[in-house]
C-alpha cells in the first residue's frame, strides 16, 4: 500500500490549494502461473499487510490488529517474473445462506506482489533479438521465475505467540529465494521487527544488481571465472532447473543451492545490518536437474544449542539421458556465541559467529533410470533411544533415528530411500579426539566426477530394486561438542547414517513433477501416519500412504489412497487448463486438509477434504462407550486412522486463474462497472467481478469484526466469453440502454478484434446474467429484489465451441432469429418482455450434471473446466470490411433516449471505431466505425494518417473522435452535424470529418490518447518520447476546430521513460475560494510497467487565453507513485478507471474523501485492480 502527501517546494503556481493524501492498495492481481516447476510454494508466511480491503484497521483472524504481523496460509506462486502472494478466503453468499451453508466456496486471491529489481538491467549488449515471427513475450521469457524456495529460522511458526499475546522469539527472519530462467538467483527477506513500511528487503546473490550496496562477492573453486562487474560468474548464468535453500543461523546466513546444466552450485547469502556479503562454490559439473538442502537435527531437534558442530544433507539429482544417479553431500557448519577465527583446511566460510566447511561428497544412490526431478524429505518419523554404559561409563547413550527421502523424476516411479541415523556420545580423552575426528570420514577431494570411475554398479541396477533391505550407503559423521575448550576431555556424538530402498512407488504414467510430505498432525486423526503427494504429467495428483499387510506376510505396502485432478483423460478447459498435467502439488501448511495443484497451462486448483460426519459419530460412540476400556478405545482409533484416510473425499475449490501471455486490452462493463473484461494474446477473453469474501477464520470474529467483514470482497475470473483460435489484440464494451426502447444497443455487450479482419461481437447469455446478479445481490447483503435490466427474452441459456471452430454458437435457435427477435418491434412480444429478467433471475439457476439450486446463495463459482466450456458468450455478428489484422478498438457508448433529449447531435446510435496494421498503404490506414446493433459500417474516416492508427478516444458526449499512431499525428474528428432537428439521422449522418490535426505531437510513436470524461475539449496523450501532454480544442468563430497545446510533462522516474497508457477518471479535484481552476486526475503508465497519478490543471473555455505563457498555468502535481512491487514489471498496455465510482465527501467546502478503482493490465501477462482514496488534508 503506498500513501503520498502532495508537496510543492518550487516557486511554480500551486495546483492544489490543499495538501491532498492519496492512498493506493494493491487488490488484484491476476495471472496464470508458469509452467515451471518448483514455481509454488504453500507456506506460514508473515502478513505485513492488512489482509482486507477496507481501511479501518479491522482485527485479523486471531484477533489481533492489522497492524501488528502475524502468519497466514500463503501461496507463493511465480507469474512470469513477478512473485504473488496470496491468502484463502470464504465465499460469503449472503447474511442469512452464509451460516448455514458449510460447503461454500474457498477463494484463494493475491494479496501482494514481489518484483525484483534486476529487471532494470539496461544491459543492451546481450539484449536477445527476436526473429522475424517470433512471438513479443517471448522477449521476457529469459527473465521469467523458474524455481523458489522458502527459508525460515523460525521451526515451530504456530507457536511464535505466547499466551499473553507477545512474541515467543524476538527477532524471526522468513524469505523466499527465487531463481531466473538467465541464472539470476535473488532473496526476499522479510524480519519480523522491521518497522519500515517495506518489509520485504531484496537481495542478490547471482546476477546484475542495478541498486549498488556494500557487497562483498566471493567466488571459490568455479570453473570459468571471468564474470562482470558485480564479480559474477558467466558460468553461473545459466537457466536454473531447481533451487534450495535453509537458514543455518539465527537468520543473517542462509545456504542457497541450485542445480543447473552447469552443474550444482553453491551460495552463502550473509546479510546483517553493515554488511551483505555472497559466497559461491560450484560442486561437481555434470548437469542437475534437481537439488535439496535438509539441515541434520542431530541434537535432538534443539536448534538453540550453539557450540556445536552441525550438519546440511544436500541431495542432487542427475540429468542424464540413462542410469541417473542421487548425489549425497554433507556441508558442515558450527555456530558459536563469541567471535572466533577459524584457519583450519576445511574451512570455506569463516564469519564472526559462523563457520561453515568445505562440502562432504559420500556417494550416490542408484536406481532412477531417466531425469531425477524431484525431492521430498519426512524428518524423524521414527525415533528410538536407548541407555547404555559400556567401558566405565565412556558410552552415554546410544539413539537412532530414521528418516525418509522420496525422490522421482521422468521414470514416473517413486522411490523411498530410508535413512537409519545410530548416534553415540562418547567421551574421550584429548589424544582420542584426534582420531574420532579423522575417522569414517570420506576424502573431501572426492565429489560427483568420481562416479564416471565407477561404473560398474550401474550394470545390475535392476537387480538392486529386489534388495531392498540392504544398506546402498554408509554416511559417517561425527560432532565435537564443546570443541576448543581448554579441558583435557571432549564429548564427541559418533553418528553413523545407513541408507537403504524402502519401498518403490508404482502409480503415475507419466513423469513425476513433485513431491510433499504431509506435516504430521497430531490433534487431527488419521494424520500420524506419513502420508506423501505427488504431481504428474499424467494429470493426476495422489497421495499415498502405507497399509499393514502382515497378516499376509507382505509387511508395509505403499498404496494410493487418494487422487484428484484429471484422471483417465479428460482434458478440462479448452485454454489455461491442466491439458499436460501438473507440475507442482503441496498441502496447507496449518492443518493438511487442503491441496493445491499446479497445472502446466498456468491455473492453480485447489481441493477441500471433506469428512462424513457420521464418521465423527462413530468415534464418539468407540471413545466414550461402555465396556470396552480405555485400551480398546486407543486400539480401535489407530485402526480407523487408515479406514478414515482413504474415505476422506476432495471437493474441488475456485481456481487461481490468469492469462499466460500478454494482456493487450481491458474495458469495463460501461454501465455501473459490474465487471472487467481481459483480452490477451493467449487467445482469451475473460471476465473478472467482485465477490464477497470473509476470512477462513472469521467464526470467531467478535460481532463488531463480522459487521465490518460484510464489506470485503476480491475479484475473480467467473466467465470466460471468449476463447479464440487468433491472438487478442483489443476489446471494447458497447450497450447503453437502460429503458426499454428496441431501438437501443442492449446492454451486456462486447466487440473483440484479433489478428483477423473480423470483428465479433458477442451477448451475454442467460447463465452468466443470473451469476452476475447474484453476485451483485450477495455484495448488497440484500434479499429484496434488484432494479430490472434491459428484457433479455432474446437471449439464449450458455454458448458452446464446435469442433475446428472460431465461432461461439448458441444453444438455443440460429443466430438469425436471435437477431430477428432481439429488435423486432411485435407488439405481441411486449407484453412479456417487462419481467422478463425478474423472472429468468427467479428461476432455479441449472448447473452442470442436470441438479438445480433454489438458493441464490448456494451458487458454486465456476472451476477451471467450467470457465473453458461453460462460461462462453454466443457470437450475435461478425463486421467485415478491414483488411488486414486489427490493432485497436473504441466505443461511443449512446446514452438511453430519455437522456438525449434534442441534442444537435445524435446520441443515440452507439458507433464502433477500428483500425488494422497498415503496411506502407495509406489505404489501410484509414478508420471504420460501425453500428453494431445493424451490423453494418457506416463510415470510413480517410485522409487523417499515413500509417497504423494505435490508439483512439471518443469524447464522453461522441462529438470527438481522436486518433493517432505510427505518424506521430493526432487527428481530431468531429460528427458532421446534418440532423438538427434530433430525428433520426440517415447513414451519413453518423460519420465524422477530419476537423483538426497536430503534425509531428510528439518526436516519437503515441502510444495513447485519451478524452477527459468531465470536460470533452481536454485531451491527454502519451507517446515514446516520455512525454504526455495535454490539449485542448477550441471551436473558432468560423466553425473551424483548433488543436492546442496546454502542458506537458515527464513522470517522476529518471530518464526519458516510455509512456504507454494515459487515462483520465471522472471525477475531479476542485479548487477553493475564487479560483475557477479545476484538477483532473490522471493516470499513466510507461513502458517499465511503473504507474502513477497526477492531478493535472484543467479551465474553461472562457476562463483562460490559450496564448497566455506557460509561467500562468500551474504544473501537474504527482498525486501517487505505485511502488515498484505492485506494478507491472514490463509494459503497461492499458489504463482504465472504474465508472460510476462512489464519491463520499465529508461537510464542508472541498473537504471529503474520493474513493477510485483503477485497472491495469501488462505485458507481463498481469491484470492488476487498485482501490485509491484521495483525501483532502
């Protein structure tokens, strides 16, 4: 969230005459996530934000203020090169259905997003040059997010409060580490008693850092040195398959490693408050395709003791074409108290309070036949300690411990490798501890290369799976307590680590893509016994768990219990689905019962477990029953735990959904700004509205804090009218009537263009007006019956797609008599079309499978599935005439005939402006604008440019048409004015003339232009150049039609930054006392995807002379600059206001509060939605 108070030190006029605080949130963002995998995470992060949309500092949902931080289930997922943070929240139907109703929906929306800064390199000399067809985003493709990770030195994050509501830690570090497709590897750290508004801090470890800080970068043992001039290595930079990292300390030391072509390579990130330093080592340098980093809690799970030498396993995965290989490393650290310096051989890192040693390589495991892709680790499931005193007393105890890798890749098996830990504390006089020190331990020189010297035990690898009880490594480790204290005796913990195959997991058919261990679950039952997932290509996710066959004499089994996704088949959503499977899979941090899957088109879906409840009877009667003891009651639990697991059932919940390419263009609903329609070059058109959401947790809120939950909301993709065979270009929305003439556009109506020739235009059908109203309804929190919209009896139930088609078709009769009906003037056909909306919203709502839903409130938002089948608009035309691809759209929205009045002018034909690419024809340049609702084009504006037209802008009233483009000409069209007598204008009468022109505006290509909504004469335009400047037009007493220039400015970043989208709002800032001095509000984004508000001087006609000089009109104020981690991190490609915004104004003159939505959508496949206030001081 960003607050700016204007400030004017200059010696300039003031604009405002009051200081104005603008405060603007982040709401929204929507994009698909890439199709990487480890690109998701579902962790206890720290919410430094208020978690809802209202700014009156509502409790969160332990019941402690906004302002103090506190952990939430948070998905972190990568979308192109922007990291999104998002929370769960309940669907809150309405006030009465919402208690009673326990299926309702669980809506998963971005709260936040991270952008790093190293997207601002403006390195040109390696810049990638597209080739003749490619694809535009392929251009940020190598710096897209291809791994992250989650770091924390916090263990038990539940446990973080004490019962009296303070910290139980003083200072808790969380982060994430991500990794780029170009071999940058950056950090996100985030520190718990940072006051700053900013609490995540950057980072980097790998790559260009355009922001210069004391760093000091070190570079051991890596092949290729030469890097540039952060001391970077080339060799590191490399597409990054998987990346690791964990916390060795208090939380200033993490270690990073990542696994690439380049092999596996090593980073120290050291971050305190006077210093940052990164240490690098590469290890080994044959290709990984997989790497995990697991601290070794080998005292007793007591990170707090200091003193000691610890251990990291590292595991590595092979990507080789057969016969791959797991990589077993350890790296040895010790943590002490007082600062110490350390000179010993083995040492790599030596810091004040940490020492961290040269990497240990003991051998590989055998067994994966293709890539190995993926790691789990099951800490300590097993441990057992014993007392023993052999020798006179010299043997302390002796304790083992047994844990579980999983690992799998492109082989699509599943292999659980147990380590069996024995730890022995002896204690041994100073000649012995020489000698414990320098035994069992392998040659530190020895590391992966060895493994092509030893081949021979890859021949009979097959024969290995049948011997599964036998050790495949032996890993000796020893640790010197108390190492380096004067006395004369030490206590060395002997620890000896044998590795064996438990089982082979036989399930998926194709490869794996993830694996996740349950987190055990004591309090729940059914949750203590390990239960693993894991993700395919298969498109399937299933969870696998153990069954005891010892009856048989079979031992442990490790069979599927569970599967969700989309098995045998069936593909889902015809765009964005999960058509090649999943890639990613986790649990809910908190409690398991939830699991989110990462499809490869870029959707995250998300499941419910859902228990009977008789279940919970059942165990009521066994627990406190009569006659069977405490014994049996134990007994019969543990022998439900596995009955219970394999009946839990999944309910699919709301997807997190987005488009996965370029957004090229967005319009609002035109009307009240009900929803938002999307375009974009992944040949979709989606539909995004507001629904009202509580917190997961809110059944405990006070009655105060549920009062105030009423008012939340989030958007989400409901409908997905268009799915196209031709990349998006642009979109507009049409429709104005909101009586009941036929002779209006009806509302609820759009016109998409594409790289076609063709313009389709397309109704909303039946299905979709009932769920917008019903949402409309539920944000309400009303019962009673809402305002009529226009009679619908034309429209039809849903859309479908035929096979090898472009066109949507109806369900219902031929598009014709759709037409036919939708216009016709019967009389007979009035008398129903008064309630004809009332009556199709009291109908029951049909959902798919044939059941119905009496309650409105009982309405299931739509899946992944249904948003590609279901949610289609019917295509009502198609407009024909330009020819060659479109580029851009605009609409004069008529106003309704009771509002025209007898206007000069007429207002009540809603008209369509297009234009195509124009390749060296002047011809093609020219304008068409069509009546939609005739399906015929009734002009075409010639003579205006030389070449593609890219942007134009109705004036609010239609008088104006503004165009410009490539010529960097704005030409101003007016409408001819042949009708004065307000009758129905002939076909010529809605065409516009050439009226105006500013050769050569600007020095480079306009971007964008735009018509002030409150003042029809102003117009803004924004061009390559960087700069944006202001016009106005002025009607001469001759009837000729002026162009003049009032100001131009730059935005507030250094250097000449591309403008790319300008738009006005329409409301407006007013000046006080005598001052006639009006200020628009307007909004420009740029091609780094920055955004930001100015308040911009606007007068009259008659208040002003136009040839007065510059120094008398005061400057543009920046109202807010959005921070760089809510934009966009490429171009912005459209800016739109929300109409019909709310105003509430507190008594007295010019004081009062604005309250604005702004959207926004990007190259960077992200459509972002800002709620500001702007309040006077």
């Amino acid at each position: 969230m960003a607050t700016s108070i204007n400030t004017n030190d200059s010696d300039d006029q003031l604009l405002l005459s009051k200081k104005v605080e603008t405060t603007c949130k982040l709401t929204f963002h929507g994009a698909a996530a890439n199709s990487c995998p480890h690109s998701l995470l579902w962790v206890r992060a720290p919410s430094s934000s208020p978690s809802h949309d209202d700014d009156t500092g509502v409790d969160d949902d332990d019941g402690h203020n906004n302002n103090t931080d506190h952990l939430k289930d948070t998905v972190i997922y990568a979308s192109s090169g922007v990291i999104n943070l998002a929370t769960s929240y309940k669907h809150s139907p309405s006030s009465s259905s919402s208690s009673n109703n326990n299926s309702s929906n669980i809506i998963t929306s971005v709260d936040s997003t991270l952008v790093t800064r190293t997207l601002q390199h403006n390195d040109t000399t390696n810049k990638k040059v597209l080739a003749r067809g490619e694809a535009a985003e392929d251009a940020a493709a190598p710096r897209s997010v291809t791994g992250l990770t989650w770091v924390s030195n916090n263990n038990n994050d539940d446990k973080i409060r004490k019962e009296d509501g303070s910290r139980g830690s003083s200072c808790c570090y969380y982060g994430i580490v991500a990794a780029f497709s170009d071999g940058t590897v950056t950090s996100w750290r985030y520190r718990r008693h940072d006051q700053n508004q900013n609490q995540w801090r950057e980072h980097v470890l790998v790559g260009h850092d355009p922001q210069p800080c004391k760093k000091e970068i070190v570079n051991d043992d890596v092949v290729g040195m030469g890097g540039d001039d952060d001391g970077n290595n080339n060799n590191m930079l490399e597409s990054i398959a998987d990346i690791s990292a964990v916390c060795i300390d208090d939380g200033t030391s993490w270690l990073v490693a990542t696994a690439s072509s380049k092999g596996i390579f090593l980073h120290i990130s050291h971050v305190d408050e006077d210093k940052e330093a990164v240490y690098s080592r590469q290890i080994g340098h044959h290709a990984a395709a997989s790497v995990q980093l697991q601290c070794n809690n080998n005292n007793n799970n007591n990170d707090n003791v200091v003193d000691e030498m610890k251990e990291c396993y590292m595991f590595a995965g092979s990507a080789s074409p057969r016969h791959n290989k797991i990589w077993v490393y350890t790296i040895p650290y010790f943590t002490t108290t007082t600062t110490t310096t350390t000179t010993s051989s083995s040492c790599w890192v030596a810091l004040p309070l940490l020492t961290i040693n040269t990497p240990h390589y003991h051998g590989h495991l055998l067994g994966h036949q293709d890539w190995i892709t993926c790691f789990s680790w099951l800490d300590h499931f097993v441990n057992v300690a014993t007392n023993n005193d052999e020798e006179g007393g010299k043997n302390h105890g002796e304790t083992r411990r047994e844990s579980l890798l999983a690992s799998s890749g492109h082989d699509a098996k599943i292999r659980l490798w147990k380590f069996s830990t024995w730890e022995v504390v002896v204690v041994a006089k100073d000649d012995d501890v020489s000698e414990l020190e320098n035994g069992g331990r392998n040659n530190e020189e020895e590391d992966s290369d060895s493994d092509e010297e030893n081949s021979d035990d890859e021949v009979d690898i097959d024969d290995l799976e049948e011997e599964e009880g036998e050790a495949r490594l032996i890993i000796s480790h020893d640790h010197n307590i108390a190492a380096g204290c004067n006395n004369t005796t030490a206590m060395t913990t002997l620890t000896t680590t044998a590795v064996s195959l438990e089982a082979l997991l036989l399930g998926h058919e194709e490869a794996v893509t993830s694996l996740t261990w349950r987190k055990p679950q004591p309090q729940q039952r059914g949750n203590n016994k390990p239960c693993l997932l894991s993700s395919s290509m298969d498109r399937t996710i299933l969870l696998w768990m153990e069954e005891d066959h010892g009856e048989k004499g079979g031992g442990l089994l490790w069979v599927p219990i569970s599967r969700v996704g989309s098995a045998g088949g069936i593909l889902g959503g015809s765009i964005g689905a999960s058509l090649m499977g999943f890639v990613d899979a986790a649990f809910s941090p908190m409690d398991a019962n939830r699991i989110v899957g990462h499809g490869y088109g870029g959707s995250i879906h998300f499941w419910t477990q859902q228990q009977q409840q008789q279940k919970e009877e059942e165990e009521e009667v066994v627990l406190h029953g009569g006659g069977g003891g405490g014994g049996n009651a134990i007994m019969a639990e543990q022998e439900e735990q596995e009955a219970d697991a394999q009946q839990q059932s999944w309910v699919a919940d709301p997807c997190i959904t987005g488009h996965f390419r370029s957004v090229e263009d967005m319009a609002w609903e035109p009307i009240h700004g009900e929803y938002l329609l999307t375009t974009s070059s992944d040949q979709t058109t989606r539909l995004w509205t507001e629904v009202p959401v509580v917190p997961l947790e809110s059944k405990n809120s006070t009655t105060q804090q549920q009062q105030q939950y009423q008012h939340h909301t989030r958007w989400v993709e409901v409908g997905r009218p268009q799915v196209h065979g031709y990349d998006m270009t642009s979109i507009v929305c049409i429709g104005g009537g909101v009586g009941e003439n036929d002779d209006e556009e009806p509302c609820h109506r759009f016109v998409s263009g594409a790289d076609e020739k063709v313009l389709r235009v397309f109704d909303a059908p039946k299905s979709t007006l009932r769920m917008l109203q019903s949402m409309k309804q539920q944000r309400q929190q009303s019962e009673e019956e809402l305002d009529q919209q226009h009679p619908s009896s034309w429209r039809v139930e849903r859309a479908f797609m035929p096979s090898l088609g472009l066109s949507n078709k109806a369900t219902a009769d031929t598009t014709e008599d759709q037409e036919s009906s939708k216009f016709s003037n019967n009389n007979n056909t009035t008398n129903n079309n008064g309630n004809d909306d009332q009556t199709m919203l009291d109908n029951t709502i049909v959902v798919e499978g044939g059941s119905s839903i009496k309650s409105i409130g009982e309405l299931k938002l739509p899946s992944e599935r249904d948003l590609g089948v279901t949610t289609l608009w019917p295509e009502s035309r198609k407009l024909f005439g330009h020819e060659s691809e479109l580029v851009c759209l605009d609409a004069y929205r008529a106003p309704s005939s009771s509002l025209s009045g007898g206007s000069v002018v007429d207002t009540t034909t809603t008209l369509v402006a297009s234009s195509c690419k124009a390749r060296n024809d002047v011809a093609s340049a020219a304008i068409r604008l069509w009546d939609a609702r005739k399906g015929k084009c009734v002009g075409i504006l010639k003579g205006g440019h030389r070449s593609t037209v890219s942007t134009m802008s109705f004036s609010r009233d239609g008088k104006y048409l503004a165009s410009s483009g490539k010529d960097r000409r704005i030409c101003i069209w007016r409408r001819r004015i042949n009708n004065p007598t307000g009758d129905s204008p002939d076909e010529e009468g809605s065409s516009y003339e050439l009226s105006a022109a500013a050769d050569s505006a600007h020095k480079r290509i306009v971007w964008s232009v735009h018509f002030c909504p409150a003042r029809p004469d102003i117009l803004a335009s924004g061009s390559r150049d960087g700069l944006v400047k202001l016009w106005r037009l002025v009607e001469v007493a001759d009837g000729s039609l002026e162009i003049k220039e009032l100001i131009r400015f730059e935005s507030s970043q250094t250097g000449k930054n591309p403008i790319t989208a300008v738009a006005f709002a329409e409301d407006l800032l007013r000046g006080s006392g005598d001052d006639k001095l009006e200020c628009a509000i307007l909004s420009i984004g740029t091609e780094s995807g920055r955004i930001e508000i100015w308040a911009v001087p606007i007068f009259s006609s008659n208040d002003i002379n136009v040839s007065d000089s510059e120094a008398a009109t005061p400057r543009p104020e920046l109202l807010c600059a959005i921070p760089a981690k809510d934009c966009h991190y490429d171009t912005v490609k459209k800016i739109s206001w929300r109409p019909n915004t709310t105003t509430h104004h507190i008594h007295g003159l010019n004081e009062g509060t604005m309250h604005l939505t702004l959207a926004t959508c990007g190259r960077d496949n992200g459509v972002r939605i800002f709620k500001l206030a702007i309040k006077e001081m």
